[in-house]
C-alpha cells in the first residue's frame, strides 16, 4: 500500500468515525429526551390518582366523571408514538420525532412498513436518521413558527418501500456539484453522502427539492 493510499485510508476511518461519533452523540439526547417524557407522565399519573381519591372521598361523582373524561383526552393526545410494524422504523422514528416535538416542531407522521424487509437496518437507520436530522436542523433555523413543522410518510409501494420527509425552511439550500449541501459542517455532509450510495446499493432512487418554503427528499427502495 503507497503512502498516498494509507493516508487517504486514514482520513476515511477519521470521517467514519466522526460520523459514528456524531450519531452516538444524538442519539443520547433522543433517548434521555424520552425518559424525560416518561417521568413527566410518572409525576402527573400521581398527582391524577390523588385528584380522584380526593373526587371520591367527597362523594363528587359528577366531578370524578368530568377529569375522568379530561384526563382521557389529554392521554390520546400523548400517545404520539408511531406503530409502523417495523420495530427499527419505530425506534428511529419516535426517537427523532420525540426530539422534534420537545423543540416545538409540528410533526405529522404516518409509515406503513413490514415486519422483516430486504433492507439492512443500519442502511435503513442512516437514512431515516439522517433525513430527520436535517429536518430538525432546518426547522431550527427559521424564525417562522408556520414553517417549524416536519411530514413524514412511509409505506410501500409496487414492491418498494417509499419514504417521504418534507420539512418547512426559510432560504434555499445552496447546491455543489448538483448536490444539496449541508449547513451544518463536513461530518453532516458526510451523513448525506452516506444516504446516497445507500440508495445507490439498492439500485433505488431519490429526488431532493426546495420550492415553496418546504425542503422534501423522497427515497424509492426496491424490496
């Protein structure tokens, strides 16, 4: 092997690891970010119970009736979790999108996705990761409560699986090369690097565009 090569291995196994570095790092924040969700219930399911004993000790059944059917509304409004059928699709996805609820990011949210598919996991966590990522950090970026949300449809398609993330953002991104290029540094642009050869080992397809205020980014996998 030539120094040219080693060195050049080298820079690689750097970037690699960086990237790896990164989604650990993230992925930290997602799940202590859920925890935190699960304590907040925790305290309030308390606070709940004592409400009602209080209801029922005071012979208040018309009141106990009323939070009852409060507090019922209020659950079908936490239960945000998305059910795919895919247990890794879930994970990835209820992972991000807890994150970007706790940033004040509309999410909206539907995948339809099989049990088992011929898709490694890890290529399938790279690009859900990564295309929720950057929804997140666009989001981020505008100033405009109206643009902060993120749409997500998943489902298949003619024997492929379809993703589909459309986020809001305020000024279109700059291209290089005919490639959209990351704002947030050379280990990101790597992300969406890694996101295409990803699509480009399963022969499949994905289109990126930028027009009316809204970044989409759709992904074709032959199953």
């Amino acid at each position: 092997m030539g120094l040219i090569d080693f060195l050049f291995r080298g820079a690689i196994d750097r970037r690699i690891a960086a990237f790896q570095n990164d989604l650990m790092e993230k992925h930290i924040v997602e799940v202590e970010n859920i925890y935190k969700q699960m304590r907040g219930w925790r305290h309030d399911y308390h606070n709940h119970i004592q409400m009602m004993k209080a209801f029922r000790s005071l012979g208040q059944h018309e009141q106990m009736d009323d939070y009852l059917n409060a507090l019922e509304s209020d659950l079908g409004s936490v239960d945000t979790l998305i059910k795919s059928g895919n247990v890794m699709v879930d994970a990835i996805l209820n992972s991000k999108l807890s994150l970007a609820n706790a940033r004040m990011i509309t999410v909206h949210a539907k995948a339809v996705v099989p049990k088992t598919i011929a898709v490694a996991e890890i290529d399938l966590c790279v690009i859900l990761g990564n295309l929720l990522d950057n929804a997140i950090e666009a989001c981020l970026r505008t100033g405009d409560d109206a643009k902060r949300f993120i749409r997500v449809y998943i489902d298949l398609k003619r024997n492929n699986l379809y993703i589909s993330v459309t986020n809001g953002s305020g000024a279109k991104q700059e291209r290089h090369g005919g490639r959209y290029a990351s704002s947030k540094g050379d280990n990101h642009g790597f992300g969406l690097q890694r996101v295409d050869r990803i699509v480009d080992k399963y022969a499949g397809y994905i289109k990126r565009r930028d027009e009316d205020g809204a970044f989409s980014t759709e992904v074709l996998l032959p199953l």
